[in-house]
C-alpha cells in the first residue's frame, strides 16, 4: 500500500511539474511576443492541438472582439466548400470569365478545379474583389437575389454557428476584411480552423492558404516553413496571422495570432513579430 501511494505521489508530482514548466514557458512566449508589439496593443495568440484537443492562449485580448484584417476570407472559403460539400455545382460560384469549360495545357479544366484555383489565388494574393464577389454570392445562393451585404453576412454567420461555434461576440460586414467593422475574438477564429480540420473538405480548404515564407501575401512574414498554411491580414492599426502549422513531434495545430493598436495610430511589422510566431510554434509551444 505504501509503495503504491508513493507511487501515486511521484505521478501528481511529475504532471504538478510538467504543468509549472509549460506556463513557464508560456508565460516566456507572451513576454517575448510582447516585447515585439506596440505598448498599447491589443493582441492574442491562440493554439489549438488538432488532435490533442489542447488550447494554449497568450495575450491581453483572447475574448475580446479584434479587427483580423483579411483573415476573414477564411469564412468565406470555408462557406463556399461547404455548401459544395452539400451539393451546390461549383459553377455557382464562378464569375464571369471562370464558368463554363475551359482547358489549360490541352487538358480540360471542370467546375470544382476551377473554384479550387480561385480560392487559393484569392488566399494566396488576398483578391478582395474575389471576396466580395464570393459573400454576396453565398448571401444569393442561401437566400435569393438580389445580392447584398445583409444577405452574405447572415449566411456566413449560419455558416458559423452551423459549426458549433458561438457567433454572439463576431460582427462581418464583408468577405475581403478591408471594413474595420469586422471584428471577431482570436480565440473564435482558432476554434474555427479547428472545427473546419474535422470537416472531409479540410485539405482543400488547407490547400488554398500560401506556404508561411513562400508565397503570395505571407512571402515576407520573416520566415519560411512549408508545413504551415497560413492567411495574414494587415490593415493602418491591425495585423493578423492565422492558419496551420506543425509543432514537435508531428503534432498538427490550428492558430490565430491578432494585433490591434487604437485607432489613429499605424502599426507596421518591421520586426517580424509574425515570423516570430510561426518559429514558436514549430519548435515547441513556447519553448
């Protein structure tokens, strides 16, 4: 009985230390990412373990309502695969110019490879008038013409709340993120990535975002990791990253990472602060 209860208490005291050392470690990230930030920023960082299920949350602002910039053409590709998913022709969705058949290289080009090709264009070079075309679309297609803003923002928020998720603190008024309207938690969009890796689309809804470091609008982040897909946002007084990467061991992960200063002020990222993230993250949360 003795050893066993010694036992016990080697246990509780092995996960009692391991639980110290990572808020250590967290508490050393947010310091770090701080020091790379405005003094009056609002910002947070949220990670969540794909398959673990684990949360990792830095910041002075993990529930507060952010403005994410063109993060929030991840709803909008996310909307459009899903109602694909549920049986809409991906010609639906197609402006003028991409419907119909087309051929490239002598090989002909269908309807869902070309929806796939706009998508990642419209990540990987943040086309706000893709965007805005696609919201109004999705707000058509759900509840007749003609297009609106109304209509596309009732139908993202569906969308959302389809999901599990709880829109009661997210406001959207367009699909490119240029409105400093749109405002949303960081901790919604981390949850958010995560419940799209759970849907049988999310490797294409992954294969629109550019490579951290290598392509299109998150080329200059400050630096490269072909494992994470990632869409930034960068408005006057707001800069966001979110996606997914690869931390330790394999271990697959969603986050969001949002920057807000107030307004009147302009904030830049000469210092790579999201470049910094992204190497946090894919050495060791924090460590």
């Amino acid at each position: 009985m003795l050893a066993r209860s010694a036992f016990v208490l080697a246990i509780f005291f092995m996960l009692l230390c391991h639980a110290l050392s990572v808020g250590a470690a967290d508490a050393d990230g947010a310091r770090r990412i701080a020091t790379l930030l405005p003094k009056d920023a609002r910002w947070a960082l949220v990670v969540t373990d794909l398959h673990g299920g684990g949360e990792t949350a830095l910041g002075n602002a993990l529930d507060e309502p952010l403005v994410p910039g063109s993060v929030a053409k991840l709803f909008v590709t996310g909307a459009v695969l899903d109602r694909v998913a549920r049986g809409e022709r991906p010609e639906a969705f197609l402006p003028t110019g991409w419907a119909g058949k087309r051929k490239m290289g002598g090989r002909e080009i269908r309807g869902g490879e070309r929806l796939q090709r706009l998508l990642r264009d419209m990540n990987v070079h943040s086309r706000n008038r893709t965007a805005e075309a696609l919201f109004l679309r999705l707000g058509e297609r759900r509840f007749g013409g003609p297009p609106s803003r109304e209509k596309g923002r009732e139908a993202l928020l569906e969308f959302l709340s389809g999901l599990g998720l709880d829109t009661s603190e997210v406001a959207l008024v367009d699909g490119s993120g240029l409105a400093r309207e749109n405002l949303l938690p960081p901790r919604f969009v981390a949850r958010y990535l995560a419940a799209i890796a759970r849907k049988p689309w999310f490797e294409r809804f992954r294969a629109t975002l550019p490579r951290a470091g290598l392509e299109g609008t998150v080329k200059d982040i400050g630096h490269a990791d072909w494992r994470f897909r990632v869409k930034s946002g960068r408005l006057d007084n707001a800069f966001a990253l979110a996606g997914y990467g690869v931390a330790p061991a394999g271990r697959e992960v969603a986050f969001a990472f949002i920057v807000n200063v107030p307004a009147g002020r302009r904030i830049t990222d000469r210092r790579h602060s999201r470049g910094t993230v992204v190497r946090m993250i894919g050495r060791g949360v924090f460590r």
